[in-house]
C-alpha cells in the first residue's frame, strides 16, 4: 500500500503534487539541487533530499510503499541509470509530453501513432518514457502546465505576448493542480500511458480574447507562426477522457475559464 509520494524533481509541477500528497495524508519527499528550496520544503512538512537523483543516497531511501513521479526532463544518460532503482517501488509515473507528437495537428489522443520520423527532442522523451515503462511506470502525456502564477493569461496579462499566426492553432492545457491530482491517481495503475489536458482544447485567439474581456487588457498583437517561440506553434486538440476515465478523476479546472479567471477581489469588511 502506497504510504508516501517522492517526487524527483520538485520544480512547478512537482511542488503541486507534493502539496497535493500531503493534503491526501501521505508523506511526501522531494528531491532538489538548491538549497533553499530544500529549506522551503522542509518548512512546509515536506521531507527533501538535496542533491542528484542519481545518488545513491537517494536510492537507499526508497521503499516498498513509495510512488515514486519523475517530472525532470531527459538528458540522454540520467534516465536509464535511474529507472533500474526504480523496480521494487509501489507505483512509478512519468511527466512527458504531447511535444513527442512533433507537428501533428488534429485530435491528439492515446490511439494517436507517434511521427515516423520524430525530432531530436521527441526522440530524448520517447527513450525515456521506455525506459520508465520497462520498470511499470504509467506515462503522462501532458500539453502546457499552467496555474495562478505561470500560463498565457500571465502572459497576456503583462503584455509580453503575441498571438501566433492568425491565431486560429488550437491550444491545450493542464492546471497544475489537475495535473497533481492525475498524477497521484496514476499510481493505482500500472505500465500505462495517457495523454492528459484540460475538456476544453480551444483557438489560441479564442482563449486570448476571453483573458483580455476578463482581466481588463488590450488585445496582444499578431505575429507570423516563424517569430513566436515553436511551442506557440502546435495546433493540438487532446482528448483526455481516457485518463480522466481510467484514473477516475474530475478536474477542478476543466476549461480555461476556471484556470484562468482573474483573483476574486477582496470582500470588503462592513
């Protein structure tokens, strides 16, 4: 039985699933390089292993009860020497990526082949998920990770960004809390893989418009698809039910709109 969460790499996505861990009344530990953060974890109930993963000290601690979730990005070596630690562990669950489809447009699901031909990048995170698989892991395919303080409604909101194209590509998004809730369900199964997103892939203009009429903020300019930054290029619908299916989640932001809302103002005091 699943007692603890450990999360190796407590970056955005995994502080949420550790803070998620905790508030399910599991243990949770996070592994960092930095020091202060390791403090912070440690400030908040977390437990924290400052230093590589691939430590053997961090290994020695890993138990029978653990699920363990690798949020880190693959670096061709880091993955295949950590995964065989992996093999006597409760549940292990991957954070990959949609960006493995490359440049295929259209509906994005778990039936969706793979590109022929897949890029560098896609290739790195295709081997590490393999890797993971071979031990039991679940993979989570997931499109961009927003939450309060990070997304296109930051961006928007601060004026730093420019609509791709004629802004008609469909996006889609994961909230950050959604995403740690899947990600601590995905221990309940094994050997796995999902994609995982929001129930509302929309038009990047679309979404755009809807932050400017909510928060209260100019229309960002246009600006040809070869000047933005390629992960503004996709044009992906995902189609999560699958996971939300077989997981048995509900998400608390199930469209832009709830992710996405300005902060409520202040109630005033009578």
């Amino acid at each position: 039985m699943i007692d603890r969460v450990v999360v190796l790499g407590a970056g955005y996505a995994g502080l949420a699933i550790l803070r998620r861990a905790t508030e399910a009344g599991l243990r949770a530990l996070g592994t960092t390089r930095d020091a202060g953060r390791a403090a912070a974890l440690t400030t908040g109930g977390i437990e924290a292993f400052c230093g590589s993963v691939g430590e053997s000290a961090l290994h020695d601690q890993l138990r029978a009860q653990d699920h363990v979730v690798v949020t880190f990005p693959p670096d061709g070596v880091t993955d295949a020497a950590l995964a065989p630690t992996l093999r006597n562990v409760a549940a292990v669950t991957y954070l990959s990526t949609t960006g493995v489809y490359d440049d295929r447009r259209g509906i994005i699901d778990d039936a969706t082949p793979l590109p022929d031909a897949p890029s560098t990048r896609a290739t790195a995170r295709l081997a590490a998920e393999e890797v993971y698989r071979n031990v039991g892991a679940t993979v989570l395919r997931c499109p961009g990770i927003y939450g309060p303080d990070r997304g296109l409604h930051v961006r928007v909101a601060s004026g730093k960004h420019r609509i791709p194209g004629d802004g008609t590509r469909f996006t889609s998004r994961i909230h950050v809390d959604d995403l740690a809730t899947l990600a601590l369900a995905a221990g309940a199964v094994h050997g796995k893989t999902f994609v995982v997103g929001d129930e509302a892939p929309a038009p990047h203009g679309e979404v755009v418009r809807w932050i400017c009429g909510a928060w209260g903020v100019p229309l960002p300019p246009y600006a040809p698809l070869e000047e933005v930054h390629e992960t503004l290029r996709a044009d992906r619908r995902v189609d999560a039910r699958r996971a939300l299916q077989v997981l048995g989640v509900t998400l608390r932001y199930p469209t832009f709109r709830e992710g996405m809302a300005p902060p409520a103002a202040p109630t005033a005091r009578t």
